[in-house]
C-alpha cells in the first residue's frame, strides 16, 4: 500500500498526492461508512490497484472550520482595507488557533490602499509584545511578499480569514499555476463574495498551502470560562493569579492586569477580550434555555 495526503474532499471523492502523483480515490469497508471522517489534510494509506482508501493514519490536530487536519500553521489573512482592518476579529482568530494548539501568523493585506500607516504599525507592535508575528503585504506592489514566501516553505500552512480579503490573491501570487479563482469585494454589503467552496492543499516548496472557503462570522466552541487558557497574551499570567480559575474580570490580585499596567498586554486586547467572555456567556446562556 502507498501512503498520502488527502489533497482535496469532493462529491464522495478524495483526491490524494502521494510520490508527486495525485490519486483519485473512494474509501473502502469500515472507512466507506465513515466517510465523513476522512478530511482534508489526512494522511491516508492506499490501495493503487483498487484505487480505495484503506486506513487513515493520526493525526497531530484537526479542525473542524474549516474541516482539516494536521495543519502546522495558520495563516491569518485580514486586509487593512475592504473590508476594515477588525482587531477584534484577528484576536479572536489567534484564540481560534491557539484553541487548536496551532501556531499562528497574522498578515495584513491591501497596505498599498492605506493612505495612514499609523494605526496598523501600532496594532503590530501591540502584538510584538506577546510574541506574535504580523506580516504587511501587498499584492498590487508585491511588498512583503518574500517574507511570507519564506514563513511558507516546509511547512502545512492553513490560509483562514474573512471573504474579501485576498486570500486567493495571495495564493495566485506565490505561484500562478494554482490559478485560484479570486472575487472581488462589494462595497454594498461591506464584504468579499464567497469564491472558494472547498478546501484545497496545494503542493509549495517541499510543503502545503491550504486555501480555505472565507467567513463572514467565526464561532468559539468554547466555555467562557476557558477562554482565558487560550487568549493570545495571557499563557503569560497562568498560575500567578490569586484564584487558580481567576477570569481576569474583576478578581484581586490579577496577572493579567499587572501585565496591562506594565504595558506587556493592550489595553486594547483587554477589551476585545472582555467583549469575548460576554458574547461567550451570552452563548451558553442561549443555549441552556
């Protein structure tokens, strides 16, 4: 049996690259009962005879929005312009990954159609302090481009952001034979229209680059009370609170808020954070009626 990677999931088929071939396969026994759970990004063992998936291998994570697995990185795509640059959504992002235990980077499209710089430098900076790269690019000047080239290379790389924001692009950029059908943004609806419909890994530089469907709203499957574990910044307060299961809300002796004080932790993230519980509490509360 060969061994690949599940390339791409479509109508019951699975398209498999294995030895820089690409296979075209149908699950077999047990697995074809379980079709559902063969996904994107899978590492698989095959029959090339039969042409049938015969054993999914683990997996080192998976997601499920979009359904993937075994992802090494997500790349945060999210535009300065059209639509607005959201803080509040990438922050909530870099939650989404750290939930997954995947490493994130944040890149900031569109730069060239910023006319002041200001408030994007300062919100890379605040996201400096906690260790948290933030790319600026441009596919019009190509201007960042060979940074992300080189973030990319040996790596499986999950492309994820809102629709609009240049995703596709960027993907085209890195290599136009992926020739990836790019949409264009509605100033009417104040976002992208949906162009990518399926999850697609993309063979670069001895690694993937996984294009994704954009959203236009991300849900956090989480309890409110664990979303501090894994809210980018505040690793650095576990275990040094007063209260073991401190919420970093209005608890006496807080980390995180001595953290705020030395100016290690924004303000500003603070607050997106405290937005975060309330929508969270809001959920769960909806939910229990």
């Amino acid at each position: 049996m060969k061994r690949g990677k599940v390339i791409l999931s479509y109508a019951g088929q699975y398209h498999v690259f294995a030895h820089g071939s690409t296979y075209v396969l149908r699950p077999r026994g047990v697995i074809k009962f379980k079709a559902k759970d063969v996904v994107a990004g899978d590492e698989v063992l095959f029959d090339e005879k039969t042409l049938t998936i015969e054993k999914i291998l683990p997996r080192t994570n998976f997601i499920r929005r979009p359904r993937v697995s075994n992802i090494e990185q997500m790349i945060i795509v999210s535009s300065s312009v059209e639509p607005e640059l959201s803080p509040h959504l990438i922050y909530k992002t870099l939650t989404y990954a750290l939930m997954h235990e995947v490493k994130p980077v944040v890149v900031i499209s569109k730069i060239d159609k910023l006319k002041n710089h200001d408030e994007l430098l300062a919100f890379q900076k605040q996201l400096a302090k906690i260790n948290l790269p933030v790319l600026l690019y441009s596919a019009k000047t190509k201007e960042g481009l060979e940074k992300i080239e080189d973030l990319l290379k040996n790596k499986v790389s999950l492309l994820i952001g809102q629709t609009g924001v240049g995703k596709s692009s960027l993907i085209n950029l890195l290599d136009p034979n992926f020739n990836r059908t790019i949409g264009e943004y509605s100033k009417a609806l104040g976002r992208g229209k949906h162009q990518t419909k399926d999850v697609y890994f993309l063979k670069y530089k001895e690694g993937f680059v996984v294009d994704s469907p954009g959203f236009s709203s991300l849900e956090l499957k989480i309890y409110k009370e664990d979303l501090a574990q894994f809210f980018p910044g505040f690793e650095q307060a576990i275990g040094k609170c007063f209260f073991r299961d401190c919420q970093h809300l209005n608890e006496k002796d807080c980390e995180v808020k001595k953290l705020i004080k030395q100016n290690i932790i924004a303000k500003e993230a603070y607050l997106i954070y405290q937005k975060l519980h309330d929508e969270l509490q809001y959920k769960w509360r909806r939910f229990e009626k």
